[in-house]
C-alpha cells in the first residue's frame, strides 16, 4: 500500500536524496540533468511564505515525493475609484505552487504521482489557496497528461528559460551605460511602482528582496544621465527617469542546489574541456568556452527583469554582462532567468540556444471560487500579457 504523508528530515533525507538522484529533470531529447540539493531537500520551497513536502511511502521505501508552497501574486489589474490615482491598480489572489514533483523510476505507472498532487491540492485548500499552478516541460507527454488529463489542469503560459554559460574570461559591460545597486528598500519601492500590476508579482516582494539568497538589484541608465554618474536616490528617477533604463534582481542558487549534466559522449566532454583550456589560456580572445557542467555545478537565477524606453534592451544587456561577471567571481556554471515569450526586452537577455528552453509549460487550475481582492472573473481564462514576474523561491 502507497502510503502519502508529511515529509520528515529525521527518517526521510536519505530516502527522497536517493528518489532525487535517480530522476532526471528537463527537457527530453536532450542531456540528462540531475539536481543535488546541498542536503536540504525541503530548500526549495523553505523560503515561501507557506510551504509543505509530502513523501509517497511503499513499505519503509521512499518512491516519490512533492512540494508545494502558498503565496499572494497578481492576477490581473484595475483601475482605482480615485481620481487622482491614474495608474492602474494590482488584483491580488491566493496561488499555490507544485514544484520537485518526482516518483522513482521503478515506481511509476503506479499512480504514485496522482496521490501526490491530490494530497498537495488538499492542504492547499484546507489553506485557502484559489488557483494552483504549476511547470513542466511542453515535450514531457506523461506529465502533462497527468495534469491535464488526470487532475483538470489547463495550459496556461509559456515562458521561456533562457540559460547562458558562464565563460572563464570577464565579458566587457558596455561603457555607454552606468549601473547602480539599489538598496533592498529602493528596489522593494521600485517593483512595487513599475510591475505591481505584472501577472505573478509576489505581494511579498520585500521578503524575496531582504532574503539573504538575494545578491542584489542593479539599475542600468545611459551614461551621463546624473552628474558624475553618481546615484541621486530613486526620489530623483521616479520623479525624473531617464529615457531608457532596465532593473533586475539576482537570486543565488548556488547556495541552495547544484545542477549536473549527464549523458554526455567522451568527444562532448573532450571538446568543452578544450574551449575552457583555450579561453583560460587566452581570456582577451573572449571565446564562448563550455563551463564544467558534467560535474556539480551552481547557477544564478535573474529575476524582476524589465525595462522602459528606446534602449532598454542595450540596459538589459549591460546588466546581464555585470550579472555573468559577478556569477563567474563565485564559481557558478551558468546564469539563467524565465520570462514571457512576449517579454520586450528579451532580446537583450544572451543565452545558448542548446542549454535553454524556448517554451516551457505552465499549467493551472481554480481548486475553488475567486475571493481575490478585485474582480477579474476566473483567472485560468485569462488572455497573457507582455510580461509575467518568476518569483526564485520557486526555481
């Protein structure tokens, strides 16, 4: 008999690292890639505001498990009943969020992964979420069948994740532009501003900004914008910003889980190893070497990417090219982000078309009436927008 019960790290550690290592994650038809979770298998989703892990039991066997975390996001926007505030305001809603979904290979076909999700859906709303979501990968047929076909969940986003590798040389930060960190409470100010009304923004922005996986929030604006290209205050750019300019946030997955690419043919690995040689030997040729990815390796996650004006994408750029650099200062193997397919300054963010996935999937599915704070119908209904906020707790 399958047995679904709450995850405990005394007795369950060694088990649901063992489920971990035996499943791979991403998309098919392409190498294999394993997680290691430094150790905390609960990490994941132990920076949420509510979390929960469930472990799938077969005798004294761990076979499967699940997270699943709790939090208030924005569904949609309307505009205020006063007259002075013109901009439109957020609708916030209760979501739930199913990540870390993993039954062990020798185990499936069992509807191990069906009690998995309907004991998670059970605590979400004895929580009182209204929506839960979710990513898989658009090619990985059993999963989506699973929610779509066995728990009523409906394709909902595509977004794309965009990795790049971190090379062995620095890469140049365009001169043209100048970059600013912000303080947590500036950049708390500044989301709260500009992408309050973004699908998915978390209304507790400012504990995902003051968390200490958070390196930082940088501000890119042409130079020569201030004086001295020095910081005026972020009273001075709200009230004046300049014309084209681009934000973005950096989350350390470093410090949570490795990544390792296996699968890999003796010629692919010769080859990488030779283009690190060559670019560490010659770093001011600035060749795109492989990194060390068929070891554990750690990555950076860009969050809160956006941007306004003419040259946002060349900010966006700048600010990615400062993002590779600090990621190759602590070791990382590659530094990625996710945002929508229709995310205007996606053409600045650089990637590897091999390492990156052009859509992924989002599902969702209403476990129960709106009560949000607003109206905006049922939410799985609801047409994308040009933009969509990834919130990192939930990488």
């Amino acid at each position: 008999m399958i047995v679904v019960r709450d995850f405990d790290e005394s007795r369950d550690r060694v088990g649901v690292e063992e489920v971990e290592r035996r499943c791979e994650v991403g998309p098919s038809g392409k190498l294999s890639l394993f997680t290691d979770l430094l150790g905390d298998p609960i990490c994941r989703v132990r920076h949420s505001p509510a979390f929960l892990m469930l472990v799938a039991e077969l005798g004294e066997e761990i076979v499967g498990m699940i997270r699943g975390c709790i939090k208030t996001v924005t569904c949609g926007k309307k505009l205020s009943r006063h007259i002075k505030y013109s901009k439109p305001l957020p609708i916030y809603t209760k979501v739930a969020y199913i990540l870390g979904l993993r039954v062990s290979p020798s185990h499936r076909r069992m509807g191990i992964g069906l009690k998995l999700v309907r004991a998670m859906e059970d605590w979400f709303r004895e929580n009182g979420a209204e929506y839960c979501y979710l990513a898989t990968e658009n090619d990985n047929e059993a999963s989506v069948k699973l929610f779509t076909d066995k728990c009523g969940y409906s394709k909902f986003r595509t977004p794309s994740i965009l990795v790049n590798p971190v090379y062995a040389h620095r890469v140049p930060v365009s001169k043209r532009v100048a970059i600013f960190q912000l303080s947590p409470h500036e950049a708390e100010l500044l989301y709260r501003r500009r992408f309050s009304t973004t699908e998915f923004f978390p209304r507790d922005i400012d504990s995902v900004l003051n968390n200490k996986l958070t390196l930082g929030t940088f501000l890119a604006v042409p130079r020569g914008t201030y004086e001295s290209d020095s910081w005026p205050g972020l009273d001075m750019f709200i009230s004046d910003p300049p014309e084209s300019w681009a934000v973005l946030s950096i989350w350390n997955c470093n410090d949570v889980f490795r990544l390792e690419v296996r699968g890999a043919s003796r010629m692919k690995r010769t080859f990488a190893k030779t283009t690190r040689i060559i670019d560490k030997a010659l770093p001011f040729l600035r060749l795109p070497s492989v990194p060390e990815v068929f070891r554990p390796f750690g990555m950076h996650f860009l969050y809160g990417l956006g941007g306004e004006g003419p040259r946002a994408v060349n900010m966006v750029k700048a600010l990615c090219a400062y993002a590779h650099n600090l990621a190759k200062e602590r070791g990382c193997g590659v530094v990625a982000t996710e945002v929508s397919s229709r995310e205007p300054v996606k053409l600045g963010i650089p990637h590897w078309k091999r390492l990156s996935c052009a859509e992924d999937l989002w599902c969702i599915k209403r476990l129960g009436e709106d009560y949000s704070d607003g109206s905006v119908g049922d939410w799985t209904k609801s047409p994308p927008g040009m933009s969509i906020f990834v919130d990192p707790r939930e990488v």
